[in-house]
C-alpha cells in the first residue's frame, strides 16, 4: 500500500510513513513522533481507518467543495500538533462511492473521528484549527 513522504518537523529529516501500520510512525533520526496523512478509498478504508490502532479523523471531502479548501490545511494542522495521538485520513467521496453511500454523506465537508473501528463523533462544515483540535480531543478523552 502506498505511504507518504513526510518531514519531520524536530530535525527535518524526512521519512516515509505507510498508509497502516500497527504502530504510530515516529522519525528515523531522532524518534519523534511524525503527523499521520493518508488517503483511503472504498478498497482500504478497512484497513488504513478502521482496524487502525491509532483514532483517526476522516475527512470525507470533495475536489468541488470550497469549504473543503478551507478546512483541508486547519485538518493537517490538528494531525500535526496531535502527532502520535491520531492519524488523519482523508477520503475523496466522488472517488469512493461505497463509503459515501455506507456513511450517508449529505455535506462536505463531513469529518467523524473512528476510534477501534466504530465511529465516535460526526460533524459537518468547516471550522478552525482550534475549534477542530477541541473537538479531536473531547471526541477522544
Ligand atoms: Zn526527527
């Protein structure tokens, strides 16, 4: 499955982190923890979302969704500053009808923070970063 390239943000080293893995990436060279992005579709949102041991915040969003424009970078800095707490996943909802229909998709963007494979907190719309990590963090205390 594919991974992605990402810098870390203590040394700048750069890593390749998988789309799943059983544990939480942390960088090569120093150790710290690294923030977890990956793209998931109908085929691997089995396994790069739900049987991850790590909670994740999916992001069901669209190419044509202005508000999704918005909320994409507040999204990557919530899994940035909750590096090793959880991992987001986001999901193109024209490319993955199956999990379009299954979660019942009426707006974009939509994100639910999936914890042991059940899904613990929905909601739809833009928000900031701040409101965002509160949410992330209430949905999982
Ligand atoms: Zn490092």
């Amino acid at each position: 499955m594919a991974g992605s390239i990402v810098a870390c943000a203590a040394c700048g080293k750069r890593n390749r982190v998988p789309a799943a893995a059983s544990g939480r990436p942390a960088c090569g060279s120093c150790g710290a923890k690294l923030p977890w992005i990956v793209d998931a579709g109908d085929d691997t949102f089995a396994e790069v979302a739900e049987r991850s041991s790590t909670p994740v915040l999916v992001d069901l969003w669209a190419t044509w969704c202005g508000p999704c424009r918005a909320v994409s970078p507040a999204l990557e800095q919530v899994a940035t500053e909750l590096a090793g707490t959880v991992k987001l996943v986001k999901v193109d909802i024209d490319k993955a009808p199956g999990l379009s229909r299954r979660f019942d998709v009426r707006a974009v963007p939509t994100l639910m923070i999936v914890k042991d494979g059940k899904v613990v907190a929905r909601q739809s719309g833009a928000a900031n970063a701040t409101v965002l990590r509160r949410w992330v963090e209430q949905s999982l205390a």
